[in-house]
C-alpha cells in the first residue's frame, strides 16, 4: 500500500497568485513528479472556489517541515 501525502499537508502546495482574488487564495501543486502538477488544489470538481485544500493527495507528496 502506497502511503499518500494529503495535498493539504504537502511541502509541494504554493500559493498561485496568477489566479488568486482579493478574498480567495488559490493554491497548486508545484511538484514535477505529480500528476497534479500545476493542478489548483482548492478548487471542486464543478469549479466552485474552496476555502481549504481537499484534494486527497498523491504517491510522491511530501509533509511539511513542521520545526
């Protein structure tokens, strides 16, 4: 079994301000090895703006530092 990442917890995830709004922050996938790559985390899959990150996660995330 694969142990995956949540996106929400990836040291991958950085803020895309092309895209983001005065009251919404956009966030993506900035790992090359991903198949979310450049894929907007906190947005759903009928394209409504999400508060936080729900995606699951993929097999080459990465956690955050948390020192």
């Amino acid at each position: 079994m694969v142990y995956e990442v949540k996106c929400a917890e990836c040291r991958f995830v950085c803020e895309n301000k092309a895209i983001s709004k005065k009251n919404w922050t956009a966030y993506r996938c900035n790992n090359r090895r991903s198949e979310f790559y450049k894929t907007t985390l906190n947005i759903s899959i009928g394209g409504a703006e999400m508060d936080t990150i729900t995606w699951i996660g993929c097999e080459f995330g990465e956690r955050q530092d948390t020192k």
